[in-house]
C-alpha cells in the first residue's frame, strides 16, 4: 500500500 495512495483516499474522503 502506497503512502501516497493512503493520503489521496484521506483527502478523497475529507473532499467527499
């Protein structure tokens, strides 16, 4: 699992 990836989907889900 990318850090990057963990960090985008925490953004997704702070946007959504």
């Amino acid at each position: 699992y990318k850090f990057k990836d963990l960090i985008e989907e925490k953004l997704q889900l702070k946007v959504d």
